[in-house]
C-alpha cells in the first residue's frame, strides 16, 4: 500500500508499505490503486490536493526511511498538475 506523507521527518512523499504494516483511520481516504495497492492520503492533506492531477513516479535517490524502497536506491515522488476548470 502506498501512504502520501504529510510531511514532518519523512517530508511530504508517498510512501511504500506491505499491507497491513500501515494502520489507516478515519481521517485516510483511499484515492486510487497503483499496481494492486491502494493509495492513501489523509483528509486534511486532500483537501490541499484535490484540485491536482497526482501522478507517483520514482526517481534515483534515498528513499523515504520507513519505505519499502530505501534498499533500492530509488524514492517515490508525488508530481501534481492543477487541473483546470473548463
């Protein structure tokens, strides 16, 4: 499963998780899948977000320290669009 970070220690990136080692609650909204895993966002945070195309990608570089892909040598990035009204 993926979480998109608030911030804080780990900055404001999607994170990787084996399912189930990520406790979602009330204030996390499930907003799409990626590859079979759910991505997660809280409440507060998609509100700041949901005028914006999310696209996750991944780059070369140190990942996220509780993130699956930190042995990888890559990280997971969050590239947003603003969508425009028609």
């Amino acid at each position: 499963m993926f979480h998109q970070s608030g911030g804080c220690c780990d900055g404001s990136q999607p994170m990787c998780f084996e399912k189930g080692e990520f406790k979602t609650g009330d204030s996390d909204i499930c907003l799409g899948v990626i590859a079979d895993c759910e991505f997660y966002m809280s409440r507060d945070q998609y509100e700041y977000w949901k005028h914006c195309e999310l696209t996750i990608d991944i780059v070369e570089g140190r990942g996220s320290s509780f993130s699956l892909e930190i042995p990888l040598g890559v990280r997971f990035i969050t590239r947003s669009r603003i969508i425009q009204a028609l």
